[in-house]
C-alpha cells in the first residue's frame, strides 16, 4: 500500500472514531404535543322519573339548559323517557316525603321554562306538586300591597317549607326568576317584577295563558283591559297546564281540582287582584289574590288571610 492510501485510511478511521465517542449528539427530532382528549359527563342510564336521584335530575337539568336550543333539549329529554313517543310531557310522577312524615307526588311541568336567576340561562326541569303541599293563607293580616314579593305564603315557602325537604333535594333547588304584580292595586306594567325563589306558587297566566277575564266579565268596561294586560305579564303557560288543555275558561280534563289528590279546595295563584272594584280606587278595600275554585274552575278570587291550597312548583 503506498504512502498516499495509507494516510487516507488513517484519516478516514479518525473520523469514524470520532462519530462514535461517548457523548455524541443525535440529530434533533420534533416532539408532538400530548392532545387532550376532554373527559365525557359520567352517563345517566334513561329510567323512569320516580327511578331517578335529584342528583341525576339535576345533572340531567344542567345537561337540558346547556343545549344549543329547544329542539336540541327536547331530544336529549326524551332519551331521558321525560318526553314520551309522541312528544308529550311524561306524566310519571315522583314521590318525595316531607320531615314530617307526609309524602307529596311530584311531576314534570317543564321543559326549558324558566330563567336562571343567576343570569347563567334555562332552568332544564321544572317540577309541581300533585295536589296542595298545606293549605295556608297568603297574608295572616289580609292585604296585597307588595304582591308575592312581600307576602307571607312566599316567606313560608322560602324558610319553613324548604326545611322540610330531605338534603337531596333542597341541594338541587335552582332559583329561578318569577315575575309578578309586586305592588298590588295597579294598572301600571311597571308593578311586575321579578323576584328570585325556590320554591313559588303558580301565577294566573302560569296556568292559563291568556287571561280575559275582567273584559269578559265587565263587558269592556274602561280598564279592565289593563287588568288582563297585567296578568299576561305574569309568564307563559306551562307545557303541562297546555297539555291538559287547561284555558282562562276551561278545565276540559279536570287537571286543576285538587279532589283526587289532597282534597277539594281553592288553591293560590301568587297573582293580586289588581283593580279596587269594590272601593272604586279607594284604600279602603283590603284587596283578593285570584285562585283556583275548588270545583277545578280556573277563575276566583280569595281574600288572603283565608287559608288556600299551595300547589307548589320549582326547578333543579
């Protein structure tokens, strides 16, 4: 081998002995960031409403109100078996049992209803009582000035009622906005107004939709157009007094007497009656809140420190 080839081969070996020292740096290669798979809501198995935990309700609920719109509800409700087949309201009921002792059927009144007093958005369920939960008056001292806002049926329902509710429940209440004539004798819109509960009674326009009963009954008379105004300001029909086909005027199924349940008797809407007929304005009339007639009749009034049915309505 000459000279020449010989230091080549010697380089050559040099190099390659410096590629393979300890220490040597392979070539960088690029590193993929981890991708974060989001953890799925723990899975409700579809059940019967009288199966289900207020605790799966509630999930259920919070599920319902996060939908994208009511349609989208609607479907994730009745794979819940909370709407039936044919789109209608499930009339399954549920069962809770007062501190008391006493046990009250529940059911469905509503989907997507109410508002979240919060501001977040819908309520996802809306629950009434089958039947009166006590029967009680709406004012000891008589009265309406302040409406439900200041009445003392709505301060029993906030403390005394609540407190009877077991743990799981009264946890999964969701206050929810309630609109009403919250000053008394008026004919002004500006009365209603929203307050923050619970747990509530129903208002005229809750039940029936839309009221004409002053018109109907006055013939017209000036104001009385106002008066009906007002109630319609109250809040919508819920589905299930819609399903039940329940008007100002009708009660074509029987849905709103109590009879069957706990007993005939009137029983409260949290609506005054707006208009002083009796002293024409004067301060002298101590003023009514409209009620159920105890024959089911969607239409009376009641004078508030006589006790009434309380049909009781909330949201989880």
């Amino acid at each position: 081998m000459g000279r020449r080839a010989f230091l080549l081969l010697c380089a050559l070996a040099l190099v390659l002995s410096a590629c393979a020292a300890p220490g040597a740096q392979e070539p960088a290669t690029e590193q993929k960031p981890k991708e974060t798979v989001p953890e799925k809501p723990a899975t409700i198995e579809p059940k019967n409403l009288g199966d289900y935990t207020w605790d799966e309700l509630s999930r259920i609920s919070a599920q319902l109100g996060a939908e994208s719109d009511d349609d989208a509800a609607r479907e994730l409700a009745q794979h819940y078996k909370l709407v039936a087949d044919d789109g209608s309201l499930t009339q399954e009921t549920k069962q809770i049992v007062l501190n008391d002792t006493r046990a009250l059927d529940v059911r469905l009144a509503g989907i997507r209803h109410d508002e979240r007093a919060d501001g977040s958005g819908k309520a996802g369920l809306t629950f009434i009582t089958v039947g009166a939960w006590d029967k009680r008056p709406m004012n000891e001292g008589g009265g309406i000035e302040g409406g439900w806002e200041q009445s003392d049926l709505r301060a029993w329902l906030a403390k005394d009622a609540k407190a009877m509710l077991d743990d799981d429940l009264a946890k999964a209440l969701v206050p929810v906005n309630k609109l009403t004539n919250n000053v008394g004798l008026t004919d002004s819109a500006d009365s209603v107004t929203a307050t923050s509960d619970e747990l509530w009674v129903f208002s005229a326009s809750e039940v029936c939709g839309e009221i004409h009963w002053d018109v109907q009954e006055y013939q017209q008379k000036r104001g009385m157009q106002d008066v009906d105004g007002l109630l319609g300001l109250e809040g919508s029909q819920y589905e299930v007094f819609a399903q039940a086909e329940v008007s100002d005027t009708s009660d074509p199924n029987g849905f709103l007497s109590l009879a069957k349940s706990t007993g005939a008797m009137p029983w409260w809407y949290r609506s005054p009656y707006p208009f002083d007929w009796e002293g024409m304005g004067d301060t002298g009339s101590k003023g009514y809140f409209y009620q159920v007639r105890d024959s089911g009749y969607p239409e009376s009034i009641g004078s508030p420190e006589v006790p009434a049915g309380v049909v009781v309505g909330f949201c989880v």
